[in-house]
C-alpha cells in the first residue's frame, strides 16, 4: 500500500530534525571527572494529556488546541550505589535518599503536529552520608533546584482514534537548563528519536513507546557510563467506566557504553479520572527495578487541563471525544443514539430497521411470519375466546347454570325475591314454595298428569270428599276376580 503525500511529508520532515538535532548534542558532549554532570530523572511524564502518566500518545491536539498540567512526584532512594566486583552486592552508600518535586508541562497543537514543553522542579532533596566511593559528591544544603527544559515536537503519521492503530514520531530536546549539582541536568544539549504507537479499541489502549537512538553528553563517574542509549516505555489502559481507566506501565533504559548500571527500569501502576471534558486526573504509585535512578518507591499525583476538543469527523453533532465511532455518524433515531455509532437494528433481531416493521420489538423467530420483524402469538398459547353468554332475560344467570336447555320462551326475568333465586324464572308463588314456578320455567315432565289435589293431601277432614261408593257392577266383578283367585278348596 502506497503512502499518502501526507504522511509521507511527516515522514521527511520527521527524518530530517532527528538527523540536524542529534549533531548539536554531540557538540556539546563534554566528559568531566570532578563535577557531576548528569540527571538521575529518567521518568518523564506524559506533557499532552493525551496517553498514560508516562506512556505518549500518538494522537495530537488538533488545531489551535492547548493544554497544560502539574505532576507532584516522592521518590524514594532514587541514588544508591553499590559494588558487586566481589559477587555479591555490597552497599556503597546512598547519594540521595529522597526527592520530593513536581513536572511542570504544557502542549500546544497545530492539526498534525503538537509541540510539548516539560521542566522537571525537585522541592527539596534528603542526601545520603557521604558514600565511600568518591567520585560521586554530596552538595551542602536540601535545597532542590530546576533540571533540563525539554522540548518535544510530535508529529502524527495515524490517528488511533481514526483507524484503531495510531502512529507517531516525537524527537525530544532537552537543553542544558538543569543544575548539575544536585544531579538535575545533563550538562549539554540531549535528543532522541522516539517512535509512538498505539493500538486503540472501544475500552482497551495499548500504548509503547520506543527510542532507539538518544545522545547525551557523555558521562563517566566511578565506572558509569552512558553517552548513547535506548529508551522505551510500554502501558496498557483498561476503561471499566467512559471516565474512569485503570493503567499499568513499565519504562527504562539501556546505555550502549560501560559496565555499571547499563539498564535502568521501574514500574507503576495508576488511576485516570476524567470529570469533565478537557480535565484529567491521576494517581500512582511503582517501583524501581534497576539502575541509576529508578526508586525504590516512587509516587504520583497528577492534574491536566486541555482545551475543549470541538472536533466532530462524521458531523453528527457529537464531538469526537465522546463519539464512539467518530468516522460513522449516529442515525439519531431514538434509539441510543448518545453513543455516535449508528444503529442499523435497533431491537438485534438480525432484520435491518429498513425491512423491518416492528424496528423497537424483536421478531420471535420461528413463530408466523419471520420476515416482516415482527413478533407473532403462538397459536398453541394464544387466549382462547369464551363461549357466548346464554341469558337472554338479562337476569345474571346463564341458563346453562341451572342445567336446563335453553328456553327461547323465557322472556321473565329472575325477581330475585330470595325465593329460588337460581332458576332463572320469576317466582310469582314465593309464598307457597310447594308450587312449582311458572310453566314457561319449568315445563312438566313428560308422563301422567299428576293427580288433583284432595283435602287429604292438605291434612284437613272436613274438607275431604267421601269415597265415591262403586256401582253394583263394579262390585259383583270385584268378588268375582277374588273367588277366582282363592280357587276352590
């Protein structure tokens, strides 16, 4: 794949600073065994705000975008020399035993391409006795003092933002502004060439920075040497929150010259809080591993301010620091439409919201129709519909309730009286519950009409009738059926 003209004019210009600025340093090396003339802060933390606590970004500003910041630092015996000519190793003494001092750092962008400034202060200094090994002097007082300016110009070749892998080269500069004395400065002019890159997903950051090429003016103390180097730095940012990054770092050294101290590394781990758009905020705390330099406790705390970022690649109104995926714009919807990404099936039910009907209810797939998306009853748990009521005189119970087939005579209303209320007919004899209810309620049996009612069913003797006496017919062929059946003897 071809590079654009773009880039590849990064490239060119990148190339020629790293070859111009490396020639001063050179100049200005100088190896002096009476005076100390280097710096023992290797840890430089990140000036734009944009990657870790020390770990850089290759993502810049953007244009006319401004940053700045203070880090407070504690390290601990960052100076302690030891002898291990005998195999073992055996304490020399502590130059330094504690440091207490703050990073001044500020950035400004221009599109592709952002220049830092960083100016380390150490508050106050705790020396160590004075070592038995003399070629390495204690100052008189704990006052602390400035160390080396460094300028750092970055120009961004990929935006990690915009492609998931970011690309960078920074050429740091460091003048000779440090006070050689309390091991704050180099003494000359020192540049590296360092390559950033950056692989970034949705919550994950994977950051490493690489220096194969740093000059220093040449140092040469009690068999410390170190004029051309490596540096390198790796972290990773975990986002269990969108404001909130968990990160682990590691960064050292390693001095091509010498036989002492030729690696210098430490670790650390720390918290990144971002409040609001354009303040960030961390705290840390790591080790040293090895070398001149590195503590063997050192701790953090950090505050940086950015200008607003105002841009908006995809134009879909949300800036590119709260969008998601800032090269595809939101659909705005309705439906999540606060992360920039647009949303082609809102309800996940595999059909585009462009086919699909129902875009806010996902399709039951297996049930009807499966291609208009939407969702289908069952017909096995579908309500099925209660039959239609039979009570045609509106009285509140259904005829079926009281066994009967349906009347369609039956135009009287139950009156509810309390007397067989059940029946569904009106009860015009309450009084006398022996008679039964109007005919067109309860029809008749089928059969013999019963008998009339006498008096004797009443229980009342006067009012029975007599028996009606049989004819003499009647009963000659009485007598005469009972002789027949006694039979003669």
């Amino acid at each position: 794949m071809l590079m654009s003209s773009s880039c590849l004019r990064r490239v060119v210009f990148v190339t020629a600073l790293a070859i111009l600025v490396p020639s001063v340093a050179l100049g200005h090396g100088s190896e002096n065994h009476g005076e100390p003339q280097f710096n023992i802060q290797h840890a430089r933390f990140d000036s734009t705000g944009t990657g870790l606590a020390v770990t850089s970004s290759p993502s810049t500003l953007g244009f006319l975008r401004g940053g700045g910041g203070v880090t407070f630092f504690v390290a601990d015996r960052p100076f302690v020399l030891y002898d291990n000519s005998s195999g073992s190793l055996e304490k020399w003494g502590e130059v330094i035993q504690s440091m207490v001092g703050i990073d001044l750092h500020a950035a400004f962008g221009f599109g592709f391409v952002d220049v830092a400034l960083h100016m380390p202060v150490a508050a106050a200094i705790v020396w160590g006795e004075d070592p038995t090994h003399g070629d390495f002097p204690i100052p008189a007082g704990d006052a602390g003092g400035f160390g080396d300016l460094s300028v750092i110009p970055k120009v961004r070749i990929l935006d990690p933002a915009a492609k998931k892998f970011g690309l960078a080269v920074q050429v740091p500069v460091s003048l000779p502004t440090g006070q050689r004395s309390r091991y704050m400065g180099d003494g000359g002019v020192n540049v590296a060439v360092d390559i950033l890159a950056e692989l970034r997903l949705k919550r994950f950051r994977a950051l490493v920075n690489l220096a194969p090429l740093h000059l220093r003016p040449k140092v040469d103390y009690g068999g410390f040497v170190r004029q051309v180097g490596m540096d390198w730095k790796a972290g990773i940012s975990v986002m269990p929150l969108p404001t909130l990054d968990v990160r682990a770092e590691i960064w050292g050294s390693v001095a091509y010259q010498g036989e002492h101290s030729r690696t210098t590394a430490e670790w650390a781990l720390s918290v990144g809080l971002n409040p609001a758009d354009g303040i960030g905020l961390h705290l840390g705390a790591g080790t040293g591993i090895a070398g001149v330099g590195a503590p063997q406790l050192r701790a953090f705390a950090a505050v940086h301010f950015t200008s607003p970022d105002k841009r908006d690649r995809d134009s879909d109104g949300l800036v590119d620091s709260k969008d998601a995926c800032p090269d595809d714009a939101e659909d705005m919807d309705g439906w999540e439409d606060g992360d920039g990404c647009p949303d082609n099936d809102n309800d996940g039910d595999g059909i585009p919201d462009s086919k699909d009907q129902c875009p806010g209810n996902a399709e039951n797939l297996g049930v009807g129709n499966d291609q208009d998306g939407c969702p289908d009853l069952d017909p096995s748990t579908e309500p099925q519909e209660a039959p239609p009521s039979d009570d045609s005189d509106a009285d509140g119970t259904d005829a079926a309730e009281v066994n009967q087939p349906p009347q369609p005579v039956d135009q009287s209303a139950e009156d509810t009286d309390a007397a067989e209320d059940t029946d569904a007919a009106e009860d015009t004899d309450a009084a006398d519950v022996s008679q039964p209810d109007q005919a067109v309620d309860q029809p008749p049996a089928e059969g013999p009409a019963p008998a009339e009612s006498t008096g004797a069913d009443t229980g009342d003797p006067e009012s029975a009738d007599p028996p009606e006496e049989p004819s003499a017919g009647e009963s000659d062929e009485a007598e005469a059926v009972n002789d027949d059946g006694k039979g003669e003897e």
